[in-house]
C-alpha cells in the first residue's frame, strides 16, 4: 500500500513539475507587461493540491518567491487578490520569513502587516495550525 | 476559570478554577453564595446541572465524576468510580437525564448510567459506566447529546469530530421513533467528520439534531447536515481568534465564544448556506477604526510600532473602546431555561477573566429573521 502511494506521489510530482515551470514562463511575462499582481495570483493559483514533494515545493517556492518580490504598491496588490488567496499566501509569506534572507524577509514582513490587517488573526491561526499542508 | 451552568434565573453553578463548585442565588437583586461543593481532589472542569431531576454532575483532573443530589438542603455527592488514568475533561447529562457522558485525556468517554438494582442499597457506587475506547487518537475535549438521546458527538484534540451510538440495554428503549439510531450498538462509530487539521472544540447538535457545529483551533467552525453516510459539511474561516465553544439559539443560528473575548454569531440563509453576521455585544470601535480588535492588540501595537510611530498609541486606545463583556477568553456557553426547547433566548457564559455574563437575544432586532 504504502509502495503503491509513493509511486503516485512521484508520478505527480514529475506532472506538478511541469505544471510549475509552465506557471514560471506565464509569469515572467506577465512581469514584463507591468503585471505584477496577475502574476503573483498566478504563483498562488492551484496551490491547494500542495504535495509532500519536497522537491516540487522548492521549485514553486522559488515561483512564488520571484512574484513577491515584485510586489511595489502592497495595499493595492491587496485590494485586488481575491479573499480565498489570504490564507496561502500568508502561509508563503511565513516561508519566506524563514528563509533569513534580508530583501525577502523586508518584503515578507512589509506584506504581512497588511495582509494581517486585512484577513485578521484566524489567517495567522490557520497557518500555525496547519501542519499538514505545508509549503 | 469559570465553567459555569445557569440552572434557571437564579441560581448559577460554577468552578472558581479550582475543587470546588460555587453555587449562588438571586435574592433581592444580590447574589448570594448558598453552597460549596467540596469532595473533588483538583481542578473540576466540567459541570453540568440536570433541569427535571436537579442533579449536578461535575468532572475533575483527579479523575473521578461526582453526583450531587440535593437532599433537604445538603448536597449529597455520589461518587462515579471512571477508573481512567487521566483527568475527565468535560461531562453532560443525557437529554433524558438518565445517562451522562465524560470526555477524558484518556482518550475514552465514559457513558455512565443508573443502575436500578442498585438502588435501594444505596451503596457507594450507583452509577456504572461502559466505555468507548480505542476510537480516539488523543484527549476526548467536548461531548455533546444529540436530542434522541442515543448519539453522542465528540470533539477531539486529534481534531477530529465523532459520533457514536451510546445504545444500552435496560436504559434505552427501542424506539420506532429514533429511526435508525436505536439499532445500533453501543459504542458504534456512525461518522468521523475530518475536516479539521487542529484541535477540535466545542461540539452541539442544533435543536432538531438535523445539524452539527464544532469548531477548531485554526479559527474555524463547521457546520455538518445530514448527519450519516452521506453528511454535507461546511466550513466557516473567520478573521479573528478561535472559538472554543458553541450554542445552537436556533436551528439557524449558532454563537460562537472564545478566544476572542466577544461572542461570534453565524446563521445560516435560506439555502443553508452558513456565514458569520456580527458579534454580539459592543464593538462599535473594531468594525471601522481599530485593526487589531483582541487581547494582543496591545502586544501587537508595540511589535509594528518600532517601524511605525503612531501605531503604537493607536492600538492601546482600541483595546480599550472595545468595551466588551468580556476581558479574557470566553471558555463556555450554555443554554439558559428549559432544556430541550428549540428556541433558546438567554444564555450565559464564563470566561478566563473570572466573569459570567447572561445575554439576552429578545433585543437584537436585526436577527429575529433567524430565530
């Protein structure tokens, strides 16, 4: 059984790759057009089938990583993601307040008190709740 | 800690966070303290007072249940021998009041029951209990009766919620009119609902027992119908703290209380769909100008005032606008009048600041449409 779940795990993962690197090139051109919140709803799009994968989490942690940072004018960025990305995209921003790194955790933490006046504690309780689904 | 139980309006039972029960009466506008239940070891942290038979059951970390029967004007305590190994965490009397289950750290819940025979002999131990066992994965935090008296729901720290048949022979009778309920056997699992990745809390069944409510500790709460093989579930994300108790007012409307201090209301619209409406009592500051409405907000004030000047100040007033009841997190909620109604107008709550607080729905004009 536990054989059978593994070899899904790693047929997904090599689908997901693919998946990820069509979701770079979108990306990269929707940062070229000056779209930098259509690209960052594009990194968080279809992150609910979030994988054990560790490999795949890297490689769409790097994705999500590069939108972010385009991020300029943060209260707008808010204003126009949907509600439904709050939740993930809180769980990403505490990924890139781990990473230690300068730039990324200004930005994190720039984002963070926003998005915290926005969505509230339950969005902070839901990711420290959530030890399943990481990213 | 308070948990507390308001047998009518006025009389009230609590638990001052420690072994005693406390039981005051309303005379003459004051409240007088009238009894002291002493027998428990430590902490009690479940009490429940049977409306018909007037008969208090409490729960404690020494593990073991009491009885207390009023007899002239003594309480008399019957001790319930659980056997567990860990504390008994929360208790409640079965609608019928002939049975009352125990959650325990233990991962069991006790059904305990009267034993007729033993009646006359009034030997120590009158309550016998059976167990569900081996179907909890971690502490049992909430038990609730559904209005047939035959299944029982539970809540878990495993985050899981359960619903087992507690069918005794002798003490149940086979009922054509609990349906299907009454052919199980006792300690049957008929449904666990996973829907939390958390600690799950509080757990009630609505009215009818037509639906579910329990929530967990990731600022959740979910709404389950059609209770079986085939249950659709719902699940509410709020902005703020996590709740740790529920109430069903109506079959469409349920308050929420926790960690949030304020109580939460969610009421379903005429497709059954659930969301959260407003809380209850004053909060007129956090809706418009306040950003960070609870207990932290101070704590927080401080963390982003290092980048910003201004904040800081900010944040300190809006704790204090909030004006709620409440100062500390609300631990409890229960129904205030006659068990069993399917409208319930009056509640109270206890909570961490040492408060219990009734609320009355009569003047809330803006939700009559769901009650």
């Amino acid at each position: 059984m536990a054989g059978a779940e593994g070899y899904v795990e790693a047929d997904n993962a090599e689908a997901i790759m693919t998946r990820i690197e069509h979701k770079t090139r979108k990306i990269e051109s929707l940062l070229k057009q000056y779209k930098p919140v259509e690209a960052l709803k594009t990194a968080l799009e279809g992150t609910h089938a979030i994988t054990r994968d560790e490999r795949c989490k890297s490689a769409h942690w790097i994705v999500v990583h590069r939108a972010l940072m385009a991020i300029k004018d943060v209260d707008g960025m808010l204003s126009q993601l949907d509600p439904e990305y709050y939740d993930i995209l809180m769980k990403y921003l505490y990924k890139g307040l781990a990473t230690g790194d300068r730039p990324t955790c200004d930005q994190c933490l720039r984002i963070h008190e926003k998005l915290t006046e926005r969505a509230g504690f339950g969005c902070i309780l839901r990711h420290l709740t959530d030890t399943v689904n990481t990213v | 800690m308070i948990t507390n139980n308001i047998f009518s309006f006025v009389v009230v039972a609590f638990c001052p966070n420690n072994n005693e029960v406390h039981i005051y009466k309303l005379s003459e506008d004051k409240w007088e303290k009238v009894h002291v239940l002493q027998k428990h070891d430590q902490v009690i942290c479940g009490i429940d007072w049977s409306s018909r038979s007037n008969r208090i059951v409490t729960a404690s970390h020494d593990r073991n249940s009491y009885v207390w029967n009023l007899e002239g004007s003594e309480w008399v305590p019957t001790l319930v021998i659980l056997r567990l190994n860990r504390a008994a965490l929360c208790v409640q009397w079965s609608p019928k009041e002939n049975k009352f289950a125990v959650g325990s750290g233990a991962k069991t819940v006790c059904i305990c029951y009267y034993e007729q025979e033993n009646n006359c002999h009034h030997s120590l131990v009158k309550f016998i209990y059976k167990l569900i066992r081996k179907k909890h994965d971690s502490s049992v935090t909430s038990v609730s009766w559904h209005p047939n008296n035959i299944l029982l729901a539970t809540t878990s720290t495993d985050g899981k919620c359960r619903v087992f048949s507690t069918f005794i022979k002798g003490v149940d009778a086979k009922d054509s009119k609990a349906g299907s309920s009454s052919d199980t056997k006792f300690g049957e699992l008929i449904i666990q609902l996973d829907l939390s990745l958390s600690w799950a809390f509080g757990v009630k069944w609505s009215p009818s027992g037509n639906t579910l409510a329990y929530v967990g500790h990731n600022s959740m709460i979910y709404f389950v119908d059609d209770v079986g093989p085939s249950p659709l579930a719902q699940n509410v994300a709020f902005r703020d703290l996590p709740l740790r108790d529920v109430l069903f007012v109506s079959e469409r409307m349920v308050v929420g209380v926790g960690f949030d201090c304020s109580p939460m209301l969610f009421a379903a619209d005429d497709r059954g769909i659930w969301s959260f409406i407003r809380y209850l009592g004053e909060r007129k500051a956090v809706s418009s100008g306040s950003k960070y409405g609870s207990q932290f907000s101070e704590a927080f004030g401080k963390f982003y005032g290092q980048s910003k000047h201004g904040l800081n100040n900010d944040a300190v007033e809006s704790s204090k606008m909030r004006g709620g009841v409440h100062e500390n997190c609300i631990n409890c909620i229960m129904p205030l009048g006659e068990r069993g109604t399917s409208l319930i107008r009056r509640f109270s709550t206890s909570g961490l600041d040492g408060r219990v607080v009734i609320w009355d729905m009569e003047n809330q004009q803006d939700l009559s449409e769901y009650i």
